[in-house]
C-alpha cells in the first residue's frame, strides 16, 4: 500500500515545540514579517538570529514523542510510505524514519549568502550571532524557507510525485494555510486517495476527508494503526 503523509507542526506540539497558528502559537507572539522572511533578515539579521537560536535550542532539549514514534514504525511496516514535513525541526527523523521530505528545509542546516556553501550547524546556543561562514567568514542564514521563498525544488517534486501514487494520504497536525504543502490532500483526492486526518481542530481539510480523527497526535496515531490494520 503505498502511504503519503503531510506533517505540520501538531505532530511535535506534544515534544513540547510551540505551533505557529492557534491561541499559544508562535505568530501570535511574535510577527512573521519581522522574524521569517529575507527581508527581515536583510534588515536586522542579528534579531532573525536570536529567535533562531531560541528555538534551536528549544527543539534540541525537544525529544520525538509517541506520534512520531508510530510513523517511523509503520515505515518499517510499509515500506512505500513518505513522510512530507513542513517542520524543521528533525524530529521524524531522530525518531527513526528515513524517507521524510522537508518541504520548509531544516533549523540545523545553514547556507552562506556570499559563498553559498551550506553545512550543518549544530552548535546551540551559538558562539556568535549572525554565525559566520566556516569556509568564508561570510554572513550566513538558516537554510529554512521563508515567506516569500520558493521550496526548494527536488523535495517539491518528490512531494509531488508520493501524493499523486499514495493510495492513503494522511494529514497530521496541520492547519493547512501555507501554500504549496496546503494544496497537497487536495492532489492526493483528486487522484482517488484516500485521506484521513488527525487533529484536534477543523481544518480546511477536515471536509474532504475520509476518515477525520479529532485528536491529538500520539492518539491519534494510535487510532490510525487499527484503522490500517
Ligand atoms: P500551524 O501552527 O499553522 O497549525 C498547527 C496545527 O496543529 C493546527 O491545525 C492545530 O489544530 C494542530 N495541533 C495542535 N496541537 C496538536 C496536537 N497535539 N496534535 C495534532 N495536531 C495538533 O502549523 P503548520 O500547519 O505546520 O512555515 O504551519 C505551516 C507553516 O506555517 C509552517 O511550516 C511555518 C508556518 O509559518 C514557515 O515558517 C514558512
């Protein structure tokens, strides 16, 4: 059976790792132009840094929970499934799963913007903030997508082409308001998937679904497993 999965931020909101939307998420606090786009960062890259390394070091003290858990099982299960996140934070794979597509790229890994070389940075907190390059002293940035960005192009079309050939497209703590990721289930229906979501809210979503499992993430997981059985 071949198995699709979209992942968003619910899935590590039980690691303790704060959503972007909803009443205790991040752009609640904080403005998304200010913090996540080049042209914040252009502006006052010392400021974009220091909300980075804040969060790097949240999700370095952060550990996989049980949903986690329970994907990168049922990758062992089912050997064509794919994991396609919108998270940074690498947690499916320090849970064990291997095949896993970032859509928003990874808050380890930095790209320099006078040299381009690109190396993971896992130094938390940071001894320097902007970092500079290891290879050329230059400025560098997280090597994340921001708003306004494109996605990067070989994990777009593998995304692409695991949700045209996914018979069970399963949806997990995601919003669904951020283009392309959102547009995702929507593929996979039109191509006579089945989709099943998992989340504690209605999303836009949750009435072309299947199966919706009002639930958090690591029961819902749960729930998943026998449903697939
Ligand atoms: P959001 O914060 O927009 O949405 C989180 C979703 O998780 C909501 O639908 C919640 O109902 C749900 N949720 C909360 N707790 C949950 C739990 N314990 N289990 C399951 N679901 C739960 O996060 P995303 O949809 O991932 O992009 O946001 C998409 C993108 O917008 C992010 O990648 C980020 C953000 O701006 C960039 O920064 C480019």
């Amino acid at each position: 059976m071949k198995i699709a999965v979209l992942t968003g931020a619910g899935i590590s909101a039980e690691s303790g790792i704060p959503t972007f939307r909803g009443k205790d998420g991040l752009w609640n606090k904080y403005d998304p132009m200010d913090l996540a786009t080049p042209e914040a960062f252009q502006r006052n890259p010392k400021l974009v840094w220091q909300w980075y390394d804040w969060r790097r070091k949240l999700i370095a003290d952060a550990k996989p929970n049980k949903a986690h858990f329970i994907l990168a099982d049922l990758e062992r299960k089912y050997k064509d499934l794919w994991i396609i996140t919108q998270n940074i934070d690498g947690l499916h794979q320090r849970a064990g799963s291997l095949k896993v597509i970032e859509l928003h790229g990874n808050i380890w890994t930095v790209k320099c913007l006078e040299c381009g070389v690109r190396y993971r940075e896992e130094k938390t907190p940071l001894k320097e903030i902007p970092p500079r390059c290891r290879n050329c002293g230059g400025l560098v940035r997280p090597a994340v997508v921001w708003f306004g960005e494109p996605l990067p192009k070989e994990a777009l079309e593998k995304s692409y082409s695991c949700t045209v050939s996914a018979e069970v497209f399963i949806v997990v703590g995601t919003s669904a308001q951020v283009y392309p990721a959102a547009e995702l289930p929507f593929v996979a229906k039109s191509r006579g998937a089945k989709i099943i979501e998992i989340n504690p809210e209605e999303t836009p979503i949750t009435p072309y679904t299947d199966i919706s499992i009002r639930d958090r993430a690591s029961v819902g997981m749960e729930k998943l497993i026998k449903i697939l059985d």
